[in-house]
C-alpha cells in the first residue's frame, strides 16, 4: 500500500479509499495479511480520474485570501 501511495503521489489514506470504494482492488494471500496490489491497477483509467479530480478544499483561485494573511503582534 505505501508502495501504490507513492507512485501515485498520494497518501496511504487515498488508497484505502480507492479500496474501500471499489475503486482500486486489493488482493490478500490470507485474512489479516498486508494488501497486494499491482502495479498494473495503478493505471487503471478510474484511478487515473479520481487523481485528476480537484479536492473540494484545493482551490488555484490567486484572488482568494489566505486566512493566514494577518500576522499578529508577538506578545498579543
């Protein structure tokens, strides 16, 4: 699984959610033993979209504001 994370460039959360939503399927050689997954699942067309699309909390608008942008005065 940390594997599959980072040739995808994700975390091993994501991929348990590929999993867990049918999206990436696992293989186990017995109950309780890591996952397996191949490489060649990882190009799956439907993994390949879920990485295309945008989070919902991930935005590239350059007029928003960062919520961090007022610097407090030490000792405030």
């Amino acid at each position: 699984m940390s594997d599959a994370a980072a040739r995808l460039g994700v975390s091993h959360v994501k991929i348990r959610r590929f999993i867990r939503d049918g999206i990436l399927p696992p293989e186990q050689v017995m109950r309780c033993a890591p996952y397996q997954i191949r490489p060649s699942d990882l190009e799956n067309e439907r993994i390949k979209a879920e990485l295309a699309r945008k989070s919902p909390c991930r935005t590239e608008d350059d007029n928003q504001e960062s919520l961090f942008s007022v610097h407090l005065k030490r000792g405030a």
